[in-house]
C-alpha cells in the first residue's frame, strides 16, 4: 500500500465527505483517501510530510475557501495535483480565484468525473518523475525556471488573495512591455481593437489566465524582457502562429471558451522545451536535429535516440511546474503523438495537433518537414476531426497569410 496513490477530499459538509468516503472507496479500493472538513487541516496534514498525490476541494468553505487553500498549497507544494470542485456563478472568482487550479468542476457532478480528473493528475504526475526531465529541469538558469514578469504574475494570481483591479494595474505598471506584448497578441487575433490599450483584467477576460500566463513566459525566456527582441525570434513567430491557429479552430468549432484558451496556451508552450535543452544540452541538441534531419525522421525520435528525453516532455515538466492546469500539460506532453495521450478524444489535444501540423505544412519550411511528420489519419478517424480538416486547414492558410502580410 505504500505506493497506493493518496487522495484528499476537503469539503466542509459531513454529508458529502461520508458519501464520497463510501462511493469512492467502493470503486477505487486500492486508493489511500483521507477526508478533511476544512483547509487548515489539510495544510497541518502536509505540514506533517504526509504524502499527497492530489486534494479535491469544495470552493465555498467557511475560513478559508477552496481557491485560498490551492493558493497556499501551490506555493508551498507545488508537486501535488489539485481540483476544484465550484457551484458558484460569479465568473470573476472562477476566472481569477481559481488560477492555483490544475483541474476544475463545476457541480452537480458525478462520481465518474471526479476519479476521471483524479486518475488524470495521477498519469500525469506518473509521467513528470522522469529523472531525465528533473535532471535537465536541475541545470536550467533560475530566470528560465522563475522568469520575473512571469514570477510577479504568479504572485499576483496565487498568493494575495482575492484579485482585483489594483493588483492588476500593479503588475502591468511594473512589466509594460510584457503587457505591451500580450496586448499586440490579442489585437493579431482581432479580440481588442488595433488602437487598444486594454488593461490586464479585460486581456484575462478575452485571452483567459492560461494564455495570458503562457503569453509572459515566452516574453521573457525567448525576449529576455525585451519586446524587440521577443518580436523578432523566429521560434517564437511560430509559437504565436501555431497558438492563432488554435483559437481561431476553436472559435470555428463553437468550443467553450475555456477549452480555447487550454488549446492556445498549450500551443504557446508546446516547443519551450526545445529552447531550454539547447540552453543545458547544446550539443547533444544540434546532434539530434543532425540526426532527425538525415534521416528524416521525427524530432521526438531524435531527441529521445539522442538524450533520453523530448522537447514535449521537457516542455510538459516545466508547465507542471509553472502551475499550468492538467489539460494543458497532457496536451503538450503529447501534442507530437497524440494517439499515445491517456484521455484518447481530447478535443483540445485534437486543436493543438492540427494547429501543428498547419504551422509547419504553411510555414516557410512546410516542404521540408512534411515528409518527416506525415498526417496520422488513424488518430483523426479517431477523434472524428477527419471531416473536418478542409475547413480547419483553410482557417490555417489565412492565419498564416495574414501573419505574412503584417
């Protein structure tokens, strides 16, 4: 039982703590699960090195509420999986509270959802102890792990509380030209007017946190801070053509504007590992492409053939670290091999794919890489996206068109 994952459920009516106990235990026996009936119980329970996998917590608690404790426990455990459980209407706290989340339901919800999302996190945590990952993850210079603009956001969303208008106007007062960035972004895909000067609050409110959040990183680890410079990197182009790509898919599909902002952040982030193993393995790096290149095969091939590792693997670490949700990991994680993902029918995995693909059949190299990343028909039948590819591929060629003619 000592490797059995361990499960806490936080919720401040006995009634629900007694039938979870009872239900779960009945379908998931081999699971440790502790119940708690408020959040200081729980961080007194980790504060005594209890191992924890995951804690599922109600929103609205007395004291302390369920987005309070995910602030405390994502600063002081960030390794631990967390998922709300939240019947509140005010979009305002989901939106903002809830940032320390990797996983959210909205209630009523059943049984089944519940240990989906638990099981989710368990694969995912599972897959993110790879000592070849942690150990490149060891070497990387502290303003690649803690980017400070993305640092400060971090602090604003997480650790004080409640977010208002003033903590943002704080934030974007102290990294102008990271707002700056962000808000040319939103104007590319036409969510704020082309003479805007949207403040970071509205951005949240077109963009969602997970692209605003992602939108900081890239700032500072391919910029460096400098918006001249973030502008004019060439792998950064791409990330934002590949992460266009994906909201305008979803916005095409009718897709729930959380799942858009999943598909788009996990596009932004989906190649930043690429640019952090060059940083620690250049060599072994430069080989890989050496290899992937002669032999025109997969980079992930290469990569692993090579170091031992993949830039998607790197690139889903880091996002685990960097408090981005589940669903956004797992896509990353698998963005190349999407057929391999534990939820099979993904649709945001699905966008972020296509995405990718489009990027490089459009993109300026598109001949050279196409025959190295033929189209997997196999997972398109799959996931049912196959009648919809045409379509999706035109929304592809016009995102790239009108990048080209900015």
């Amino acid at each position: 039982m000592a490797d059995a994952p361990s499960i806490i459920f936080v919720d401040d009516d006995p009634n629900v703590l007694s039938g979870l106990r009872r239900r779960v235990r009945a379908k998931r026996p081999n699971w440790r699960l502790q119940f708690c009936d408020n959040g200081e119980e729980v961080l007194n329970l980790l504060q005594s090195r209890h191992s924890v996998d995951v804690i599922v917590s109600d929103m609205r608690m007395p004291v302390m509420d369920g987005a309070e404790l995910f602030r405390k426990v994502s600063r002081l455990y960030p390794e631990i999986g967390r998922i709300l459980l939240s019947g509140y209407a005010d979009e305002h706290a989901n939106l903002l509270g809830t940032s320390a989340t990797h996983h959210f339901l909205m209630k009523p919800c059943d049984d089944q959802s519940i240990i989906n999302a638990i099981e989710r996190a368990l694969i995912l945590r599972s897959y993110l102890r790879d000592p070849y990952l942690l150990g490149v993850m060891s070497c990387l210079p502290g303003h690649y792990l803690w980017p400070t603009a993305f640092r400060n956001l971090q602090t604003t969303l997480y650790h004080e509380g409640p977010i208002s208008e003033e903590n943002l106007s704080h934030y974007a007062m102290d990294h102008r030209e990271c707002i700056t960035f962000i808000q040319r972004y939103a104007r590319r895909e036409g969510l704020i007017g082309e003479n805007s000067t949207a403040t970071l609050h509205h951005l949240f409110e077109v963009l969602g946190v997970e692209s605003v959040k992602a939108l900081a990183l890239l700032f500072e680890i391919y910029g460096n801070g400098d918006i001249t410079v973030a502008e004019n990197d060439p792998e950064l182009i791409r990330a934002l053509i590949m992460a266009e790509i994906a909201a305008r898919i979803g916005r095409h599909e009718n897709s729930e504007f959380e799942n858009i902002d999943a598909s788009r952040a996990a596009s932004l982030l989906a190649h930043i590992g690429s640019k952090l193993i060059e940083t620690v393995l250049p060599n072994q790096s430069m080989t890989a492409r050496h290899i992937a290149d002669k032999n025109q095969c997969d980079i992930i091939s290469a990569e692993i053939d090579v170091m031992g590792i993949s830039h998607a693997g790197l690139s889903a670490c880091m996002a685990a670290l960097w408090s981005f949700k589940h669903e956004i990991i797992e896509d990353i994680a698998f963005h190349h091999r999407p057929e391999s993902a534990p939820t099979g029918r993904s649709s945001t995995l699905a966008t972020v794919y296509a995405a990718q693909h489009f990027a490089r059949e459009y993109g300026r190299s598109g001949r050279l890489v196409k025959e190295k990343y033929p189209l997997s028909e196999r997972y398109l039948a799959t996931v049912g996206i196959g009648e919809k590819w045409t379509a999706w591929s035109n929304i592809a060629r016009e995102t790239v068109r009108l990048h080209e003619m900015r």
